[in-house]
C-alpha cells in the first residue's frame, strides 16, 4: 500500500468512524428532550448532519503490472521494477 493509499483509507476509516458514534450520540440522546434544565445540572444537545470530506486524491506512478502472490492468491500493483544482479 502506498502512502497516498494509506491517507486515503484513514481519511474514509476517520470519517465512518464519526459518522459511527454521530448516529450512536443520536440514538442515547435524541428521544430526551433537546434542552433540559433541573437543579444545578443543564443538558443541551445538538445534531449536525454529517458530511464526511473529500478523500485525499491519489497521483502516483503509472502502473507497470499486476502481480499474484503464489502462496496467497493476493494480487497487487509493481509500480517500479528493479532486476538484481547477481555475481
């Protein structure tokens, strides 16, 4: 996984993850009423509507081939190919 792949996944994982506890938050909190005031205690809550960002976008090398990895069957992306010279 490249660099720019990985802040990508991490933008989307953040953002559901938001998004996760946004409509938890909602659920404990929704059905009370939207301010509430007794004693010395005051509860307020709020909802926002979620909107995730934009991902990152990703610019990186043009691909050279796909490789399948013989044991595990995972294909995945040579962007560079370096031949090691022996002897």
């Amino acid at each position: 996984m490249t660099e720019q792949q990985r802040c990508r996944v991490m933008r989307a994982a953040g953002d559901l993850a938001l998004q996760m506890a946004s409509q938890e938050m909602d659920k404990m909190f929704g059905g009370l009423a939207r301010s509430s005031r007794s004693n010395s205690i005051s509860f307020s809550y709020r909802v926002q509507p979620f909107s995730p960002r934009p991902l990152p976008g990703i610019d990186e090398e043009r691909l050279i081939r796909v490789r399948t990895c013989t044991e595990c069957l995972n294909h995945y992306a040579v962007f560079v190919e370096r031949r090691l010279l022996w002897g």
